[in-house]
C-alpha cells in the first residue's frame, strides 16, 4: 500500500511508478476528506505502508506529519513501514523526523530513501525553479533510482539510502520549525488580471483551500494550505504569486504525472 502527499506531481510520479515496480494493488493520494477529515481512516491492503511525500523545509510536510498523527489505519500494526522523499537536492533529517512520527503511533519503520527531483519552492528570495538542463537531469534520473528503491524494498527492507546533505541538524532543528511557523501562510498569495478563471488552481489543490469567487471567478485562499504551490506552478497564465518573491521566477509542471493537471 502505498500512501502519497503531492503538490507538484513529482512525489505522485515517483509513487506511481513504485506502484507498477512492486506490484501493489492500491495507491492512495491523499486528498480532500481523506487528508483533512477529522477520523481518516484506511484500510491496509497488502504486506507493506510505503509513505511517499516531498521534503518540506528539511522535514516531514506538516500536513503529512498531522495525517500520520490522526489517521487510523487497519492492519498497520502488523506490516513495516517504508519512508521515500523527494526533494530538490538534500532532505536533512526528515528521514528521522518521520521516523519518530511512526514510533510515536506504535508502527514498525523499515527503509528510508530519497529521490532528487526538480526544485518546486520559489517563494523566498534566493529560491528558483531548476534550469531546464537540471530539470532533465534529475528527471532522468529518477526512473533507475525508484528502480533501486522497488529492489532494496523487496531484498533489503531495513536499508537507509537518504542524502541529508550538509548542516543537517541545523536545517531540520531550526530552520524547519520557523519555516512552518512564519513562512506556511496563504495570506501572501495574489492573483492578478492574467487570471481567466480556468479553475485549475481550485481543482488541483490537495487540501481543497481554493476556491474562485462567484462573482470575480478569481480564485481565495482559506487558511488550510499546505503550501505546496501547485495552484502557482499549474496556473496556465501565470497569474499567481506569493508577495512579491515569486515575480520573475519560474513554473514547473511535472511531465511524469497526470493527477494533478487538474
């Protein structure tokens, strides 16, 4: 079974194909009710959980850690407990962090892994979309790293394969809690008079923030955002920005993953 978070699509794309390789019969994506319901609730299907979600800030997206916190799920006492991220270059200790967030619900952790995939956060100064030329680098090199993964989860459930990169502690210990503190509010996103009122951003949205006004059909954000910034990648005008740090930055759009085209 394999449970997903994705914004983006890259950790949708990487979970799909993980799907195929291990020949698991159910993907779920966390969505709507499901993410954000009071009770979830989930019903094991098969000999494995493996929990695919982007790294956030060098740590656990906080809308996954609060999932794993509340959601029930049957038979996930009995199976291991796989860890696999995307992120953009390293993940710090989020390997850890989730670690800790399946012990504190009695789980078993097994494997943890990472997978580079295109930078998505563009919302503070100093932080861009990949050039293209990295952008297809990281891309093609994603499909023999999830191959690894599928085989070391079927031979090796107990390898560790993270990149943590450098000031590891620091990132995860410090920068990540005044990340999700001070830098996750949907106040600052804006729309401007590129917007057509297409409606991709409220139907791509994962935890259903969005939503276009009736009269302007211009989209408002609520307060349960998960930054993920699919509503500013996916904007087919460009029209979105978060403040004034997105201006002259780059969309991306994962061409490895259909659900979140909206």
């Amino acid at each position: 079974m394999i449970i997903c978070f994705s914004g983006t699509g890259n950790s949708a794309a990487v979970a799909s194909r993980l799907s195929v390789l291990l020949d698991d019969e159910s993907l779920v994506l966390l969505r709507g009710e499901v993410l954000i319901g009071e009770k979830p609730a989930l019903t094991l299907k098969g000999e494995r959980i493996i929990w695919v979600f982007p790294t956030y800030s060098w740590g656990v997206p906080p809308v996954v850690a609060d999932f794993i916190r509340r959601v029930e799920i049957a038979g996930a006492d009995n199976v291991p407990h796989f860890m696999v991220t995307t992120c953009g270059d390293d993940i710090g200790r989020t390997d850890r962090m989730w670690q800790l967030l399946i012990g504190m619900r009695g789980w078993s952790t097994a494997g943890r892994w990472s997978v580079r995939m295109p930078n998505t956060y563009v919302c503070m100064k100093g932080f861009d979309v990949d050039s293209k030329r990295v952008e297809r680098e990281k891309l093609g090199a994603m499909p023999s790293r999830v191959a690894d993964i599928a085989g070391a989860i079927i031979g090796r459930p107990y390898a560790v394969d993270v990149e943590t990169g450098s000031w590891a502690w620091i990132k995860t210990k410090l920068i990540y809690p005044w990340f999700r503190r001070y830098a996750m509010s949907s106040k600052p996103f804006r729309v401007s008079d590129a917007c057509i009122g297409c409606g991709a951003c409220e139907r791509g949205c994962p935890t259903e923030n969005i939503r276009l006004n009736a009269g302007t059909k211009r989209p408002e954000w609520d307060d349960n955002c998960a930054l993920c910034l699919h509503c500013y990648h996916y904007c087919p005008t460009n029209a979105i920005a978060y403040g004034k740090n997105t201006g002259g930055k780059g969309q991306y759009r994962c061409p490895d993953d259909a659900h979140v085209q909206g």
